[in-house]
C-alpha cells in the first residue's frame, strides 16, 4: 500500500474446519533493561504442548510510554529451542523483529522496525509490522453501506479522496492488551461503537504463535454487537538480506514466487480496484514462475505507474476460505533466507516499499532511514474496496453474533 503522510461464495464466519496447507513446504533509544523477566514453557503430564512449541520461551521487556497516553507498552519476545525469535509489542499487536538464521546459521533480523515505541507512535509511516484494521486497504470516498444504512470514515489518503488502512486512528495505532499463552502472545483491543466511524463494539484478539520450525503463526479473530466489516492483516516490511540493508533498491535481487496467483485486480488511477480482474499473463504481474523483483518492477505498464512499483492485490487461485493456501515464496540469494506466506483469504498486496524514503521518517533498528524499495510487504486480505465492489463477492462484513476467523502464517527456511 503506498504511504504518503469464486464468485457465488458465501461466507460463513461462524464455520469451524481444520486448515490444510497447499502448496507450502515447510529518534530511537535503547530498549530499557528494567522489568524483564523470562518465562520459560515446559511441558508436563498434565498440559503437555505441541512439540511444535516444547521448549520455546518467552521475554518481557519494556518498550517505553506512550506520549498521548503515558500507557506503558510492552515488547514480548518468543524464542524457540533452535534460537529464533519474533518480536512483538503491545502498541499495535506489532512485529518489530523476526530473527532466522541464514544459510551460514547466523541469525538475521530479517524485518524493519524501531528500538522503542515513540518512532511507531509519532511517525508512524508505513504501518511497520502492525496489525492493520478494522478494515486494511482502502475504501473508496470512506463510504460504505450496511443495512440499508451509510457509514463513513475519515478519508486518510489521496487527498481526501480514500479511507486506507483504518484511518490515522487504525489498529496499528491502539494499545492492546496482552495475555501470554503456553505457545505464544494473544493480544485483545476493544473497539468503541462508532470508533473511527464504524459501527459496533468491536472485540478483536490478534495470537502469535512461533514454532520450532520457525513458522510464525497469526491468528485473527473478532466478534461485534453490530453488523459491521472487518478485514485485519498484517503489514511486516521484510528484507531477506538483513533488515540493515536499508539502502535504496536493496530488495531488486530478491527471487519471487507468487505460484496461486493467476488473476490480481485492475486499479483506477487513485489505486483503487475499479471491479476488474485480470489475468497476469503477459504482464509484469506473472510471478507463477520464480523471478528477480528487479525483473520487471521497472516496466513501462500503468498498473506499475499507479503504484510506483509493485503495489498490487493479488487473487489466491482455488480459495475457498477454509484451506490454507501458499501465495509468496520469496528468497535472498545473499542469505539463503526463503519467506514463504499461507493463507485462508481470498487475496493479498504484494507491495515494494515504493513509498519509503521520505525525508520525516525516523532512523531505524541499525541507525539509518528504510529507504525506497528496501523492503516487500505481503498483506493477505480481503480484496479492496469490496464493500463498494459489486463484482467482489466476498465484502468482509461481520454480523452480529458470528465470528471473524482468519490466518497468515510467515514460514522461514533456509536454501543454499
């Protein structure tokens, strides 16, 4: 998403199944030293975890205050038994560190972020690793109807032209509650009827979950007292090379693989989703075979010029809601590192930090500014503007009384 400051399908959130993979292989301070403990999870007779899980630990830490609030914000980390490890702050349910070790078993932060939550607070360009929501992407005029009813939000984007990513006041900028698990963090937020203009008491809950596979698990889930919409996901800036090649143009050597995506959906001048979509064929939206990111974000092509780069959502071939599906397969050839996404929603924004560099962003984790085209993000989500979409069947409403359930699931290995 730029940063400037099957067709009868019906959803049934209510559904329980058990998810299958397809197609996946397995400004700044220094972070405060005070308040830190270490709460290692073992297993016993009587609540024995997963293996998947045994061994790993976690560690709280402060991450400092906010300034509008002076709430204090925690960092918890999850270290699994082979030492990789995520990062996570309470302040937007972020990812702030993913640590994998690379081909040479050294471990890289392989993700962009800040050392405390002031640069996530006051500058908040990008989203960094937040939980984006209510409603990611953009919704056209900030207009959108439920029963018969017209809500709208704050109009955030192209001039005040589009709602994008939640508004100023999304997800990624609230304080969660945190509640540590046996095998990971679960974070909770309680959005207000009517908060930042859409309808319903809101109990939204974001789980984390890192494996002894170094498969990161996130789980989203939701329930409203009003008929609403949601649409969470997650906004990870990754470089697979090491988040500390911050440098302009440092992801062109990154190979991807986009291999379920035959269709991605055609955007109107101010990048929104005009109810198009398109095949990827013989365009420069053809990842089904591995390339360079270099190959062809350069191209002369419109839908390249709308977003400066890649900056485009993708459809999941075969999705049906329930199973997961592999939609990214991305490496470093430097490291080794392969970032493979799953997911069980209908599409995805493969976007290449087209818009980082501006001149107001704070320095980060190594001390230098994230430049243009120094990172991918892969944003599983409801197609864009679907509300407003007739063409796009699935809308991302929740009715009162159901149950908003969703997953992404970022899985690391190593290639030489």
């Amino acid at each position: 998403m730029p940063i400037d400051f099957n067709p009868s399908f019906s959803l049934n959130f209510n559904k329980s199944f058990q998810p299958k993979i397809i197609n996946q292989q397995y400004f700044t301070n220094t972070q405060p030293s005070k308040d830190t403990f270490i709460k290692n999870v073992q297993t016993n007779n009587t609540t024995a975890l997963d293996p998947l899980y045994d061994g790993i630990k976690i560690e709280q830490k402060s991450f400092g205050k906010t300034k509008k609030t002076n709430e204090d914000v925690i960092l918890y980390t999850i270290t699994n038994k082979n030492g990789a490890s995520v990062d996570l702050s309470t302040f937007g349910a972020t990812i702030t560190s993913i640590k994998v070790p690379d081909k040479n078993g050294q471990l890289k932060d392989v993700t962009q972020g800040y050392d405390n939550v002031t640069p996530y607070e006051e500058a908040p360009i990008g989203h960094a690793g937040g939980t984006i929501g209510p409603y990611a992407n953009k919704i056209d005029n900030g207009k959108f109807n439920i029963n018969g009813k017209e809500y709208s939000l704050e109009c955030n984007k192209d001039n005040g032209k589009t709602h994008s990513h939640g508004g100023t006041q999304g997800f990624d900028t609230k304080n969660w509650n945190a509640k540590i698990l046996k095998d990971g963090i679960e974070f909770t937020y309680i959005k207000k009827d009517m908060e930042s203009g859409y309808p319903g008491n809101v109990e939204a809950k974001v789980t984390y979950k890192f494996d002894n596979k170094n498969n990161l698990h996130i789980q989203y889930s939701a329930k409203s007292d009003k008929d609403t919409i949601i649409n969470m996901t997650n906004h990870t800036y990754f470089n697979l090379d090491g988040a500390e090649h911050s440098e302009e143009n440092s992801i062109y050597e990154h190979i991807v693989t986009l291999p379920n995506s035959s269709k991605y959906t055609v955007n109107n001048k101010m990048a929104v989703p005009t109810g198009e979509i398109a095949n990827v064929e013989n365009t420069p939206f053809d990842f089904r075979k591995a390339k360079k990111i270099s190959d062809d974000i350069d191209k002369e092509f419109d839908q390249l010029a709308i977003g400066s780069g890649f900056d485009q959502n993708f459809c999941v071939d075969n999705y049906d809601g329930q199973s997961l599906i592999e939609v990214a397969n991305v490496k470093s050839p430097k490291t080794g590192i392969i970032l493979k996404v799953s997911t069980n929603l209908p599409g995805f924004q493969f976007y290449t930090a087209n818009h980082l560099g501006k001149t107001q962003q704070p320095n980060g984790k190594d001390g230098s500014r994230y430049e243009k085209r120094s990172a991918f993000c892969i944003e599983p989500q409801f197609y864009p503007n679907a509300i407003n979409t007739e063409n796009f069947k699935e809308k991302g409403i929740l009715k009162s009384g159901n149950e908003y359930n969703r997953e992404i699931i970022y899985s690391f290995s190593t290639e030489d």
